[in-house]
C-alpha cells in the first residue's frame, strides 16, 4: 500500500457524495482500506448488480441517502458529520442520458456543485475536490489534448452542465477560498479534478462501452450496438483518476495553497486511442464478443478528446501506472469473475486496490 498517501487519510474524516456509483464505491473501498473514517451522501444505486451493494459499503460507512439538489439537508449532514475534506462526486454523469433530461442533469450536475461548496464555506471545511470530467473543454475536434487553461464548453447538456461546475467552482475560489487569502481570510483549500473515460470492473450503466460490452458478450450473449467505432478517448482504468483525486486532497489537507485550482487526471497520450481498439482488447481478454455499428445522428458526441496529464505528472508527481492493455485486462478479469460465479467479489476488488497501490 502508498503508505504515505495512506497516512494522509489514515483518521480522517471523508464525506464523498455519490457514494453510491461506480466511481464512488471504488473511491470508498480505497478510503477505507487507508483507514479513513467515511460518510456517503447520495442517492440509492440505479443499477442491478452494483458495486455499492457487491462491496457492502453500507456495512462498512456512515451515510445518508439523499439528493444533493436539496441543500438544507446537504448542509445538515455535514454540519453534523465534520468532514476534514470533502470529495464530491455525486452526478447526472451520461451524455446521452442528459439529451433526455436536460434539467435533471442541469440541476444535479450545476445545482449540485454549488451545494457542496456552500456547504464547505458555511462549515469552513478545510479542503474540497469537486469532480467534474474530460468533457468541460470547448471541444475543436482536433489532435489536441487539452490542459487546464484550455477554454471551457461543451456540445451536450451533460458536458455544459460540468463546465458550469468547473467555472462555479473557480468563481468559489476566487471570491471564498482564494489561496493567497488562506489562513488569512479562510481556512479552505478547493480544486476541481477533470477525469479520463474511466472503466473497471463492478460498473452497470447504460450508454457506456465497457458496461455495454461486458453485457453484450458476457450477460445476455447478444451482439453490441456501437455508434462511433473511431471516436478518439481518454481511457484509464478508474483506480487512475481515483489516485490522482488522493493525491491533490493531500496535498490540500496539507494546505499547500498552490494545489488549489483545476487538474487533469488523463492517461498517456498512446492511450488515447479509439473505440474499436479498445473492444478489440476487452474481446482478446474474454475471448468472445462482436459488434454491430449503428450511428445515431440525433444525439451529438464528440469525435476525438483527448487530456494533457503534464501539470499532474509535473507538479503532483502524479502519474497512470496502467497503460491500455492492463487497464483492460484488470476491467476484463473482474467482470469474468462476476460472471463466473466468484463470491467474494469484494475480496477481488481488494486486491485490484493492493495491485494499484501496493500491499
């Protein structure tokens, strides 16, 4: 295990909203297993199967089951629970999803955020990492990865809604938690953190590849559906951004005022690659799956994003440790666990932890 990132959480108290998804309950395990006292705020899981549920995190934490647009009861929870930090993850988090409904998205995603970071300054939380994603570039459709001080955009509702949060929250730390201000006028470090395409084992939703795929070719048997064979992604194995997340909240706890901002948390450049390359590495892990392509026109999405990890990996000392294949690989086993019946799934998803972060 990164022991010294371990120590960094080791007692401290964790809010994480969105608890209860994909990334939230890989995030928890981790917490967890750093000796992290957790509290999870969010609603109740929308798939079946669901790693929340397959790790029995409600066994394992305090939380409320709860919507984040309603901030009195937010703000309850944390006046209550004290965080050291908070990492808000909780989101209307799929672009197709958010062409049909805008203002359920809108008001998850922007409403939110704002949420989280009243919360922050009216209980003076010492740190915050708001999450929001690759999508919050103004996307030119260019062989170009995009960094930190790129202009902010998006096509989609879903994408807009996140570049809203990201300007929410740099308009909170220049007006709230600005850092040349710390210890002075406040006691609070805030960063936003833009992710990569994330995959790994234990994920169930609609209108993404791998959990399309894995459904495709390991659940149902059926043939798979893909819109956009050669659009262009940041893919990582969700441990990566999840690392990256631990490693900006440290050095906020710390209160290193020159962390706070905006990250990006991308994969190496090679492994930015297509949608047919990557299902032609989960198929060789699985050894079965085809696919049909079927383009949907009416809902817009981008051709080719891509993410500069450079101020990450320069300034963090933050960096992927998987490349593509092994991002794949690690996604392909667990899932073939699953499905075979394993059942300790938990007890695997442990191990996936100790293999990234050491034992």
């Amino acid at each position: 295990m990164d022991k010294k990132l371990k120590d960094n959480y080791f007692g401290k108290k964790v809010l994480v909203t969105g608890h209860t998804g994909f990334k939230g309950a890989w995030f928890c395990q981790i917490l967890l297993e750093f000796g992290a006292e957790v509290f999870g705020y969010s609603l109740a899981p929308n798939t079946e199967p669901n790693l929340y549920s397959i790790l029995k995190l409600k066994k394992h934490l305090k939380e409320d089951i709860a919507d984040i647009r309603g901030i009195r009861i937010f703000n309850q929870a944390v006046e209550k629970f004290k965080p050291d930090i908070i990492f808000h993850l909780a989101a209307q988090p799929i672009v197709r999803r958010s062409y049909d409904q805008p203002h359920y998205t809108y008001e998850t995603n922007v409403v939110g955020t704002i949420n989280v970071l009243e919360a922050i300054r009216l209980n003076q939380i010492p740190a915050g990492v708001i999450i929001t994603t690759d999508k919050v570039y103004k996307n030119l459709e260019k062989d170009y990865a995009y960094r930190e001080d790129d202009q902010l955009g998006g096509y989609d509702p879903y994408s807009t809604s996140k570049a809203c949060a990201d300007l929410i929250t740099g308009s909170y730390i220049q007006s709230y938690f600005n850092p040349p201000e710390y210890k002075k006028s406040h006691h609070t470090l805030i960063a936003s953190a833009r992710g990569g395409n994330v995959i790994g084992g234990g994920d169930w939703a609609s209108d993404r590849l791998i959990p399309d795929a894995i459904r495709s070719f390991l659940a149902d048997g059926g043939e798979l559906i893909i819109r956009n064979p050669k659009a262009i992604r940041p893919w990582q194995h969700v441990l990566e951004p999840l690392s990256g997340y631990l490693k900006l909240g440290a050095e906020l706890l710390a209160g290193r005022q020159k962390f706070s901002g905006a990250w990006n948390f991308g994969p190496a450049e090679s492994d930015m690659q297509n949608v047919e390359t990557v299902l032609a590495l989960l198929i060789a892990k699985i050894n079965k799956g085809k696919y049909t392509v079927q383009p949907d026109k009416l809902k817009h999405e981008a051709g080719n994003l891509k993410l500069d990890n450079s101020k990450a990996r320069k300034l963090l000392g933050w960096q992927p440790k998987f490349d593509l294949g092994r991002a794949v690989e690690a996604t392909a086993l667990w899932y073939r666990d699953f499905y075979h019946g394993k059942k300790n799934m938990a007890q695997i998803t442990s191990a996936q932890i100790k293999d990234y972060f050491g034992k």
